[in-house]
C-alpha cells in the first residue's frame, strides 16, 4: 500500500467508473489522495465501482472524455499534482461495431486531456495508459518493446496506437520546458476480482459458473500476457511517482518522460484455455469450444519485454500466473457470498500485493 508520494496529493483520474480505473481509484483513496474522478456511468451492471462505494469517497464528475471544454474545466479546477488518463473504448470486439466511436474516445479523449495539461503552470505527473495492443503484432515469439513499431489490425488495437502516437507529439511539442511531465503506460490482459465486462474470458468464466452453465470459450489457443489488475497499477503508480519525483526512480537521470511496459513475466504468457483450466481448479466447471471461423480478426500471440520499466524504475512483476488466478477467483467467490465487505477484500488484496512486492525487494513496496 505504501507507494509514497500520494498523500494529500490532488489527483485527476478518467475512467475512475470501469474496472481498471475503480481498482486504481480505491488504491488511491487507501494512499490518502484527493481523487477526483471524469468519467460516464459504470459501464456494466453490476459494477466495481458500485461495489466498492467510491462514489461516497471521491469527487465523482460524470462527464464524457469527448467534450474538449469539459475535460478542460476539470483539469483546471482541480489543479492536480497526479494525472491518470483511463477513459477508454476498451472492446476488441466493440470496436469493430462501434470505430468512430472508438477513435473519438480513444484519440481525440487522449488529445484532449493533453491540451487541458498544457494549461497548467504547477508541476503535475501525468500517466496515459493505452494498452499492449498498440504495437503492430507479428505474431513474434519475443516481447514487444517501447522503441518497436505501432500499429493495429483491428479499430480498439489501431486507436490506442494513434493515441500514443499522439502523446509522443504533444511530448514533444508542448511538454519539453514545461512544469508537467508525461509518460505512457502499456500493459498486458489484466484479470482481478470486479471485472464484469462482455466479450473477456474471465467474467464469462465467472457469469458461466455462477449459472452452473459451460464456459464459453471463443479463441481457445490464442497466447495473452495475463496479468493481475494490481501489476499494471503498481506501475502507474510508480510512474507517476518517479516523474514527480526522479530521485525515487533507480534511473534518475533516464528519460522517464517516455513509454513503459508493465507485462507480466514470460510464463504468464499463457493460451486461453490454459487460464480456463487454471480457474477450474478454484471453482469447479465445464467449458465448451465456441470457435467461430468467421469470427472478427483479433491477435493470437502478444507478448511485452518490461526491461525498460525494471532497468529504470525498478519495476518488476509480482504475482505468478497461478498466483493472479487464484486471487482473482478467490475474489469473486468472496465478494458473492458478502458484497458488505468488498471493499476490505480489494483492501486486503492489495495489501497482499504490496506485502509480496516487499518481500521481492521492489522499492515502491519498501517503507521510506
């Protein structure tokens, strides 16, 4: 829990209503930050951040990341030390029924949030989180790298690219001389209790086994850096950290200005069906094979090289691919039988995270 820096601190987070942003929201709010939050209603019912009561918490603004005016206000009322840009149209599959929609939030809600930044005369750390899928996926054995190219087969994969591309201009550009600092974050397949989205395999493994029904599952070899939706955030964190701070980072004279991946270790590379069978073990179940050849193109090999984030920050995983299931289903089954008490158990669970990441040596886990 002791990530430092935080404390007080005012913080901007769009997204704070999905399932990344309630997680990273709570961890804030147990950090003792002044969080408030831009972002449209939940996205599913039910919700995280619902759940976990963040409403009562935190300055709750529901506002869309698309009007350019309204993201300015909010930047400029809140005058915030910490940034957090997560609004996003995070749908593979969403994004081929919806990709105006989806470059309009993806692109343009990233430009805007930067053009609110450049009104800032105060030192501010900003993290702009995109995704993995923002590189042009050639199926490589390897991980991707920060300096490897962009690109996107599909509109959600391509929209994120064009919003790094974007970030990296407005760096460039805007930001060189300037009090605020901007970084963006790319991570794996999260996974973690709270996450009730359609068309992603572990809340359809929940939904299938709270039924007693089949898992359905669509893309059963497809390989995916699982992670735990606890590994990126520590990131993020850590990031922003790092950026208000340098003489935190194990490189304090490096670029961190720049772009990070924070994926998992190599073995969490895991297929599909691999992760379904590891969450049998935890709640007992069936899956059925729903492959469709004509389904919509999406990745089947995606891999990221964090040596970046480790070399310069410090930064390494925590929890083995066992590890992040095992919590994630323990999550559920708790929070099914006593909802009251959800937000001590992601309490509970980050304080375990955090525990761990001490034990490993990771300096945004050690006590200052």
């Amino acid at each position: 829990m002791n990530i430092p820096g935080f404390r007080g601190k005012r913080v901007v987070l769009t997204g704070h209503t999905g399932f990344k942003g309630a997680w990273l929201a709570h961890w804030l709010c147990e950090l003792g930050a002044d969080v408030r939050g831009f972002a449209l209603a939940p996205p599913t019912q039910p919700a995280l951040f619902d759940q976990l009561g963040l409403a009562q918490r935190l300055t709750d603004e529901r506002n869309d990341i698309r009007d350019a005016a309204a993201v300015a206000r909010a930047v400029a009322d809140a005058q915030p030390d910490f940034v957090f840009h997560l609004a996003a149209q995070s749908l593979v599959r969403q994004s081929y029924a919806e990709p105006v929609a989806t470059y309009d939030v993806n692109v343009m809600g990233t430009i805007h949030v930067l053009q609110a930044l450049r009104s800032l005369t105060k030192p501010c750390a900003a993290v702009f989180v995109t995704t993995d899928k923002c590189y042009e996926n050639r199926e490589w054995l390897h991980g991707y790298r920060e300096e490897d190219p962009l690109g996107g087969h599909d509109p959600y994969s391509s929209s994120k690219a064009a919003a790094e591309i974007a970030i990296a201009s407005f760096r460039r550009s805007f930001f060189n001389a300037h009090p605020v600092k901007i970084a963006s974050a790319r991570a794996g397949n999260v996974i973690g209790g709270g996450d009730w989205a359609p068309d992603r395999i572990v809340p359809d493994c929940i939904r299938a086994l709270q039924r007693d029904a089949s898992i359905p599952v669509r893309n059963r070899l497809a390989t995916r850096p699982w992670q735990h939706v606890l590994e990126p955030l520590s990131g993020y964190l850590w990031l922003a950290a790092c950026l208000a701070d340098p003489q935190l980072a194990r490189a304090p004279s490096a670029p961190l200005a720049s772009a990070f991946n924070f994926g998992p270790s190599h073995e969490s590379n895991r297929t599909v069906v691999e992760l379904v069978a590891e969450v049998l073990k935890h709640w007992s179940g069936r899956w059925e094979d729903q492959s469709d050849p004509h389904a919509v193109h999406e990745a089947h090999l995606l891999q990221l090289a964090t040596d970046k984030a480790n070399a310069l920050l410090g930064w390494a995983p925590v929890w083995t691919f066992p590890k992040a299931i095992e919590h994630t289903v323990q999550w559920y089954r708790e929070s099914a039988s006593q909802p009251a008490a959800i937000p001590a158990l992601t309490t509970r669970q980050i304080k375990l995270y955090a525990a761990d990441a001490a034990q490993s040596g990771l300096p945004w886990a050690v006590p200052a």
